[in-house]
C-alpha cells in the first residue's frame, strides 16, 4: 500500500518482449534468482550489466493525479 492506494501485483516479465519494446538495444544474459516478477540480467552496448524487471501498471492513477492538479507527461489516460 502506497499513501492509502493498494496497487495490483505486478505481472511477471516477459523479457523478450521488454526487450523488444526498449530504446536501447539490451541483450538477456539470464534469470535473476527468487522474485516474483522474473527480473533479468541484461547487458548494455557498452558492457555494463543491469537487472530489468517490472513494476505495476499504475497507468490507471494518471487521471487522478490530474484531477489533483499533478502535472504529467505523455498523453491523457
């Protein structure tokens, strides 16, 4: 729970598809061990590694946010 919001759990990663979806060319070097959401090591272009995982979907608290007054980027929820 977040300042009285309950957030739904996140949905395992599908690491091929994040990767795909992604700016930056990572490439999958395996599993993280335990979790719940599959995080993964990756490798960036330059060599350094880094673990991808995924958070929830809060895409839904957008429009209360900006009902509040919050300014926000990308488009209208």
């Amino acid at each position: 729970m977040i300042n009285g919001v309950t957030l739904p759990p996140a949905p395992r990663l599908d690491i091929h598809q994040a990767l795909s979806e992604l700016p930056v060319p990572l490439t999958y070097e395996g599993p993280c061990p335990g979790g719940q959401v599959g995080a993964a090591y990756v490798r960036w272009p330059d060599g350094h590694r880094s673990v991808l995982t995924r958070g929830p979907d809060v895409s839904h608290l957008l429009s209360v946010a900006r009902a509040a007054g919050v300014r926000t980027s990308g488009r209208r929820a």
